[in-house]
C-alpha cells in the first residue's frame, strides 16, 4: 500500500483504468468504463458508449458497472455513434443515477431524437407482452389459487428516453473538446453510419498524457454520401471493433448488382394479374443508413438510365425521420453527393418518390398496382414493421422480388428466407408459401472487413502499446487476432473479457 502510494508521488504520468464492461468478448451492449487518476485532482470517472445489450435483457437490467462504483459516479459520457447497441442504455443509466452530460457527435444527437423514444416504446412493449403471457392481462382467466408472477416494468420508458435527450451535446469532427480536467476528446469519420465517429481520448496533462483510440464502428470506404474513414496516425492504445474479424466482402460493382437485380425483379413485375395487379420490389432496410444508401444508389441509377424510374415509396415513419437527418447534414456528405446537392439534386429522391407517414398511406399500397413498384422500409431484417406486412401480402406471387440489403440475423425471417430457402414460412400466425424471388446484398454492410481495418492500422505512424479487440462474436475475435499477428507481428493484441480491469 505505502510503495504504491510513494510510486504515484514521484510518478508523472497520470493513472488510467480502462474497464472493458460491454461488447467484450461480444459484439453488442458496448460499455467501457475510464477511471483517470490525475497527480493533483480526484479520480474522474466515465463511460465511453452507454450502448443496450440487444441479445441479452439480464445484462441490461443487471449492475453492469465494477463492485462499488456506482452510476452517480459517472461524470460524463462519450458516445461513438447513434445505433442502439452504443446508446441506448443511456436512459437506464439516467435512472440509476447518472447526472452529468454526455458528448456525440451532432448528427447522431438528432438521429438520437426518435431512436431513443422508440426504443423506450419497444421496452415498454416487450414488458407488456411478458406480462400478458405471465395472465396479467386485465380479464385473462386466472387459475384458482394460481400465483400469478410479479409484474415486469420496462427497463425504460418512451417518456424517459424522451427525458434523456437534454443530456446530450453534440460535437463536430476534427475539433479538440476538453471535456474535464485531463480529459479531451477528437472525433474523427468513421464512415459506419451518419455522424459515427472514431474516438481519440487524449488522458493526462502535457506530455504525460495518454491517447485512446477507440474505433467505434468503422464502415468500407467508397460508400454513397459518406465521407470514406479517416485516418488516425498514432496512439498509445488502439480498441478496435472486429464485427467481420472473421469475414472478407466481396470486391463488386455494387450498382451494377442492384442495377441487374433491379432490372430482373422489374420483368416480372412487369406480368399483371387481373386480381392482385402488377408485382413488386420491396427492399427491407435498416431505417438509419441503410435505407438512405439503397435510396442514393437507385436515383443514381435512374439518372444514368440503367433502371427504370419506377415509383419508390418508403414505409417506415423511422425511416422518413433518419433521411430528414439525412437531408440536414450536407456538410458530412463526401465530394460527389456535394456535387449533386450543388447541382440542386437531392440524393435520397428519386424521380417519382413517395414517403407515406400514414398507416392509410401505408395501406394504399395493398390495392393492386397498376405498374410495378418499389417499397422500401424497416427492420432490415423484416422482424417487424410495415414491410413485415408487404412481405406477408407478396411472399406466395412469383412476380414479386424481396431484396434484402443488410446483415440478417439467425432467427429473423430475413436469415430464414435467405439462407434456408424455405417453401413456406409463418408471419403473424399465418403460413404463407414463398414464390417470391429473394435476393441478398452483402455489398452494403455498414462494417469494414478485417483487411480494410488492418489497413487502417498499418497507416499508424508508431506501433501501441496494446490493441484491444472488442465487438465480434468469439470467432471473429479469435480470427481477427490471428490475422493481425500475420500482418502486425510485434503488436500486442489481446482479447479482453467483460470484468477485466486494465491499467494503461
Ligand atoms: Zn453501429
């Protein structure tokens, strides 16, 4: 006890504890806790990422922070990007106690505005269906003397994540933000998503101070809109996220695939039924990023006249609100979507465009179409939504096309219809049999592969002192380190595990 208190006296260098607590050894609910111990000051204490657990609810209603620390001890948080499994335990966090800021980047403050209720509502939603499945339900027959189990309250509201949006402020990229004493932060471009930032944490004064650098979620250069990644060239730590730690995309032309994938789905399409009218296109999308990118690639290729400008409605009230972000954000659009908004193009229209705010609109659709159409919408991987019901009214007809555009996990229906190509599937309680064509496009995942991260790293002016893998599941952790000792052999890279506690 007495050494290391003389130790720290003499020692200049400021003492930082990082504890991995979320998307370790995972890939969602990212959570790391920083304990800064400055020569003069008290321990500061704070979180970089607030992010849900999306896999597992216990986690989520559990104490995730260390034995003894509690969440009023956080000062502040900084948050990477807007997706739910990076923010939205914030308002959990809120009502456990936390009462300082928390610092993101602009764009993903306002993707926050409707991201956030609407995950409170999906809380408040999952909670009502477990309590009327556990015969909570005003008027369910109870059994005599049956003992019904305690009524679940949702780990948040719609009304407190509501609350939670004044805490936020936004920052911009490439600016120097002192947070606290001996803390700063840089956001740089992350190209993952709208506003998703790389995080630079500068920990300790001068030149005794320590850099962080912590990936985020980092998307594949040569997207529609976004800027590509930028680079960052040196830090005395590295985190990394390793999604595709274990998977390389393929190298295609991404809109000539959309364009033949168009091109055929509209040939069939094209056949009218007397009865059900002219088929479909309908494009499941992950409402922020996704739908904008499938939106960006078929204007441009209405424009340059390699497909038809077909009528495009999107159906999604989450979607309508991410591409309005969208349209306010020019400043964070890359070289050529300026271009077009110079030339008075606005990139997420196309030439006959639709966006039905209305469940009425909505239905409209269900009437028998004189042309063929295309919808686009959330989830992206049709797990619920109004595209959910486009999919059940045009699964059995062979001239309709579903094209799913995102990744797709095990268990959705979006999985299910493309990896098991199944003759019949059941959608809100019903079989319907699948004669539609289905179609998938790895080309636009919102995450590099590990050869494009590797790269990134290897532009690194100085090697780290350490390299933490984070958010990949346990294959694509295990992978990914195997391929940086390959292409970065004297890099210390390690696998931290939710619980470990590393000095830096
Ligand atoms: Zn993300």
């Amino acid at each position: 006890m007495k050494r290391e208190t003389t130790k720290r006296l003499t020692d200049p260098q400021p003492r930082v504890k990082f504890h991995p607590l979320g998307s370790a050894g995972d890939v969602t609910g990212s959570l790391f806790l920083f304990e800064v111990t400055l020569e003069t000051a008290k321990t500061i204490r704070f979180l970089l990422e607030v992010g849900l657990h999306q896999d597992d609810d216990n986690i989520n209603h559990s104490h995730r922070l260390p034995k003894g620390i509690k969440m009023s001890d956080i000062a502040f948080i900084v948050m990477s990007h807007a997706h739910i499994d990076h923010s939205g335990y914030l308002p959990k966090a809120i009502a456990d106690g936390f009462n300082g800021p928390v610092y993101t980047h602009e764009a993903s403050k306002d993707l926050l505005r409707f991201l956030l209720p609407d995950s409170g509502n999906l809380q408040e939603r999952a909670a009502e269906r477990l309590n009327e499945r556990n015969g909570h339900k005003r008027g369910a027959h109870t059994a005599r003397g049956a003992k019904l189990p305690p009524r679940v309250t949702a780990l948040y509201s719609a009304a407190e994540a509501r609350r939670a949006l004044d805490r936020i402020k936004g920052l911009q990229y490439d600016r120097l933000y002192k947070l606290a004493e001996g803390v700063s932060v840089k956001f740089t471009e992350a190209s993952h998503i709208l506003g998703a930032a790389v995080v630079t944490l500068t920990l300790g004064l001068g030149k005794n101070a320590k850099t962080v650098c912590f990936t985020g979620n980092v998307g594949r250069s040569g997207m529609p809109f976004l800027k590509d990644l930028a680079q960052v060239l040196e830090a005395d730590y590295i985190i990394s996220e390793s999604t595709y730690g274990n998977k390389l995309h393929g190298k295609r032309d991404r809109l000539a695939a959309l364009a033949a994938i168009i091109n055929d789905a509209h040939k069939r399409a094209k056949r009218r039924d007397p009865k059900f009218g002219c088929g479909s296109i309908v494009i499941p999308a992950f409402a922020v990023g996704r739908v904008q990118t499938v939106l960006y690639d078929l204007r441009e290729l209405m424009a340059t006249k390699r497909i038809p400008d077909l009528t495009v409605f999107l159906d999604s009230p989450m979607a309508v609100e991410a591409t309005k972000v969208h349209r306010k954000h020019t400043g964070l659009y890359n070289d050529a979507a300026c271009k077009l908004i110079a030339a008075g193009i606005e990139p997420f229209k196309t030439p006959r465009y639709m966006e039905c705010k209305s469940w009425g609109q909505s239905r409209l659709l269900d009437k028998p179409a004189n042309e063929p159409v295309i919808i686009i919408g959330s989830s992206g991987m049709a797990a619920g939504g109004r595209i959910l019901g486009h999919i059940e009214k045009r699964l059995d007809r062979a001239e309709n096309t579903i094209v799913f555009v995102g990744y797709q996990g095990t268990g959705a229906l979006g999985y299910t219809l493309v990896n098991e190509k199944p003759s019949q599937v059941t959608i809100h309680d019903k079989v319907v049999k699948v004669n539609a064509k289905i179609e998938y496009m790895s080309d636009y995942s919102g995450h590099a592969d590990y050869s494009e991260i590797i790269d990134w790293l290897k532009k690194f002016t100085r090697k780290p002192k350490k390299l933490f893998l984070v958010h990949g599941d346990p294959d694509a952790l295990t992978a990914f380190k195997g391929h940086l000792q390959e292409s970065l052999p004297d890099w210390n890279v390690v696998i931290p595990q939710s619980r470990n506690c590393f000095e830096l």
